[in-house]
C-alpha cells in the first residue's frame, strides 16, 4: 500500500516496451519470463492487448492463455522469449477506462489485505495525500469520501492509514477494526508506564 506520492520511475529498456507494443498492435501472442519482486522467474504466454502507464510505471494489460483470466504485468519485469505469434482474435477487454483498472489492480488486487475505508475528508483533499497506485476514493459527500485500498497485511494497512492524517471509520474488514482496538490498548498501556527514566535508572544502578 503505497501511500507517498511519486514513486520512482521503472527503468525499462526501450527494446522491450517496443517489443511489447508491436505485439499489442499486431495481435501476436507473447512468450516470456516474468519476474516476481523477489526476483523468481515464470513462464507466461499471453494474448497482449494493450500498454498502460500508471504512476510512472509501464504496465502490460494481456489474457494470460495458461490461467484463462485477464493479467497486468509489471514492464519492467518482463524479459520476452522470441519468437512471437501466431496471431489471435482480440478479446473483448476486462474494462472499458484500462487505466483505472490498472490502477485498481496495483492498489488493491495484488495485496493479499483489502480494506474500505470512509476518510472524514472530501476526495480531491484525500487525493492529495493518496495516489492511484495506493488505492481507490470515491466521493460520498462535500466532507467524506470511501478508499478502497489494499496492503500487505492489515497491521502495515494500519500504520498507513494513520500517516494519512485524516479522521477516518472502518467500513470493512471487522478485522482491521480489531487491530485498531488492540494498537490503542498498546498506546494507552505505553503512556502509563511507570517505566524508570534514564536519570532514574542512573541513580538505582
């Protein structure tokens, strides 16, 4: 869940992203290795359909023939295996605005925690602080709008949100209602403790 705005620029070769849009355009399928973050490889073939850019990132829209389901795949992880085709009938594709399901995707469907937030702020505040790559705002109201966002877990969703700054509710998971529950017992029992100062503890020892 990236929330800071301005993510660094994919460095991507200009071969590749020639390649892919010359298969895009001619309908050719795709063979070739994609790379996961941590760097293992996956063989993939694919009916590419179209290049989308989002945040700063060269994204490839494309039917993943193998999984029989629509895929985005990061550019500057794919590493095509030649020769291309043969040619195929274009798809119907899995949305009419492409760079909205991109951004989508990046921000919500590739984590395995997903959340919907109301922010007690209207949406073109909220965006100012959430970029489309770290979630979705939908505007409720002149003072209030819902983010759909993802993260890696509820607990990193949690620090997150609150670095955010906005007055917020949970509307779903209950579970991440249950984190916030526990990390404010936590804070309270800090700001309790009668833990010994350092001068304190200078003069004991």
């Amino acid at each position: 869940m990236p929330m800071l705005r301005g993510p660094q620029r994919s460095t991507v070769d200009a071969a590749v992203l020639t390649d892919l849009a010359a298969v895009c355009r001619d309908s050719e399928r795709l063979r070739f290795l994609y790379r996961d973050h941590e760097g293992a490889g996956t063989r993939r073939l694919v009916e590419p359909h179209r290049l989308v850019c989002s945040e700063r990132r060269w994204y490839l829209v494309a039917w993943d023939v193998d999984r029989a389901a629509w895929r985005t795949f990061r550019a500057d992880r794919i590493e095509p295996r030649p020769p291309h085709g043969p040619r195929f009938t274009p798809r119907t594709p899995p949305a009419e605005d492409l760079a909205a399901y991109v951004s989508q995707g990046v921000s919500q469907r590739a984590y395995a925690a997903q959340a919907v937030l109301r922010l007690h702020v209207s949406a073109e505040e909220a965006a100012q602080e959430v970029s489309p790559s770290a979630g979705v705002l939908e505007p409720v109201d002149e003072r209030s709008c819902l983010l759909r966002t993802g993260a890696a877990s509820l607990d990193v969703m949690l620090v997150h949100v609150l670095l955010m700054g906005f007055e917020f509710e949970v509307v779903e998971p209950p579970e991440l209602r249950e984190r916030i529950g526990a990390a404010r017992d936590r804070l309270t029992r800090a700001l309790h403790s009668t833990a010994p100062t350092a001068v304190e503890a200078t003069v004991r020892e």
